[in-house]
C-alpha cells in the first residue's frame, strides 16, 4: 500500500465515511503506451485544482464524507492484482460505502464489479473499445476483456457499453456481443437519447459507472494507453454521471497515462469527473434522508458475498497546494 498525498477534501475517517476512494496502480498487461500506474497519484494531486463546490449543484451543497484508502499494492500478474483490490475494496462495498477506484488499467474493474451481488447492478461503461474479448494476450483479466467479465457476473442483459468505436472483429461475430453505442451514433442521436438507450437497455436498476478516459477524444483526453480518435466530448460524460443519478452505485476512472500527457490535463479531466460523482453521491444522500432532525440514512449495501478480515491502513495526511 502506497502512501502520501490523499484527495482534496477526503478527511474523513473510514467509519464516517460514505465514499471510499482506492488507487490501483496497476498496468501490466498494457498492450500499447504503459503508464497508468502513476495515475492514482497525479489524480489526487490533480484534484487540489478545485473549488471545494462545483456551484451547478447548488451553493449550499453537504457533500459525503469521503475516506482515501490510498493504494492497492502492486502486482506483476493481473490475478495477483485482483486478489489485491478485492482484498481492499470488497469490505468497503459490503459496509456499503459508495467506492470510486482510480486506476491504472480497466482491469482493475473486474474484481469491483464482482464483489456486487449478481442481481445488485448493472454495469454501463464509457470507452472507445468494446472490451469484451474472452481473453487477451493470453489472459481472461486482460484490460481488454472486462465486459466480458462483467457480463460472466452480471449477466450479459446488464452491461452497455456508450461511445465504442474500435471493435475486434471477433467481439461483433459470436451469438454473444455486448450491448453498445457508438460514438458516432452518439455524435447524431445526441448523448441525452444514448443515455436513455443505455439506462433502458440494462435491467438492474442500480447501475456501477466505469469510465476508460479513452472513451472521450484524444483532443480532450491525450494521456492514455490505447488513444482513439472520433471520440466523446468531455461534457457527454458529464451529462451521463448527473443521468444516472440515484441509481449510481460505484464509479471508476481508468487509462490515464500521465506519461503520454506532460500538460496534465487528462488527470485534471479525470479528478473533475470523480468531484462529479462526488456531487452526485451527495445528492443522493439528501434524497434518502429522513425528515429534519433524524439521522440520514447509509448507503444501501448489497448481499453479502463472503466474510473476510478488513484491512484499513490510514492514508497519511499530506497536503498539496500549488502556488
């Protein structure tokens, strides 16, 4: 487990919390530009950007208390890997925090997805590809091949994919394909119509959000792994975090590649879409609570899947402000 810089605002402790956030630096089984290791730390550094509110979610906003666990340790193997983030992340969601994972690669996906009960979410993700192989350069848990995964838990009725526009051949010629938009049936419909596809084409209610930054156009998005031109604008996934709303139930950020980006601003994107949520999860909260003068309720937590001993090492409290 990694120490050092925790995201802006994260003071809570892990008890009080609502929102828990995990680094995966994971990358390992990158097949392009490698680099997405390092994005849990310029993430968190890049979050110290911001106001405290993002004002379109009104003034007076009360938002989540928010926990940083800090960062998964590294592994070389991606099963190594998922042992390790469900180690970590999975007594979080059965204490029913709300998680946000910041990867690393979009591997870091399959293990999150899996500590939900089958019956529990949905899976919509946001990215260029399709990601949906059986395996990938010899391995099931390959970056590549988280929908398929999802689909594996979920069922494959529960995952949709929105802005897709690099798809092996083979993942749209078997009985099986994943449900998605492309980018350019988004850029002619509009993104409020693809939300609507992708909120209806699911069957689970609640609904777990991962975002590959490649999802959105390298213009917009220049520091990630596997970059694909035609690609969403920064305010589409806006306006898809805000659709979900109250049926949002855990949100990752993945493929930022600082290394492909000196300028900064793919980390800057990344930390502004996980304040988004953070809205969001806030709102939530005030709709669930109970009338004035009672104590709000928690965040509702999904079956139990398995019992395991919880570790929670406190992220030191360094803080990073820039001149």
């Amino acid at each position: 487990m990694a120490y050092g810089i925790g995201y802006a605002g994260a003071e809570a402790e892990y008890d009080e919390a609502d929102v828990v956030i995990y680094g995966v630096p994971y990358d390992h089984t990158a097949c392009f530009k490698a680099g997405a290791r390092e994005a849990p730390w310029t993430i968190r550094r890049a979050s110290y950007n911001f106001e405290e509110i993002h004002f379109e979610h009104g003034i007076h906003q009360d938002l989540p208390a928010v926990y940083d666990y800090g960062n998964c340790d590294d592994f070389v193997l991606p099963e190594d890997m998922i042992a390790e983030v469900d180690f970590a992340v999975g007594p979080g969601i059965r204490d029913g925090k709300f998680p946000i994972v910041i990867g690393g690669e979009h591997s870091a996906n399959i293990p999150v997805v899996r500590n939900f009960g089958k019956d529990d979410i949905a899976l919509i993700s946001i990215d260029a590809h399709l990601d949906s192989r059986d395996e990938y350069l010899g391995t099931p848990n390959s970056h590549a091949c988280i929908c398929r995964r999802a689909a594996d838990h979920l069922g494959l009725e529960n995952v949709f994919v929105i802005g897709a526009r690099a798809i092996g051949e083979e993942e749209l010629d078997r009985d099986d394909p994943v449900s998605f938009i492309s980018s350019y049936e988004v850029m002619d419909i509009g993104i409020d119509k693809a939300i609507q596809k992708a909120l209806e084409s699911v069957k689970n209610e609640r609904i777990y959000l991962t975002l590959d930054i490649d999802g959105i156009d390298p213009a917009f998005a220049p520091g990630t792994g596997t970059p694909e031109p035609f690609g969403l604008m920064p305010m589409d996934v806006k306006k898809v975090i805000n659709a979900v709303g109250d049926r949002l139930a855990g949100f990752d950020v993945c493929e930022v590649c600082p290394p492909a980006d000196p300028s900064g601003i793919t980390s800057i994107l990344a930390a502004r879409y996980i304040n988004e949520v953070i809205a969001v999860v806030g709102k939530n909260l005030r709709r669930r609570s109970y009338p004035s003068g009672c104590r709000r309720t928690r965040w509702p937590s999904p079956p139990p899947l398995r019992h395991r001993r919880t570790r929670h090492r406190p992220l030191s409290r360094g803080r990073y402000r820039t001149a």
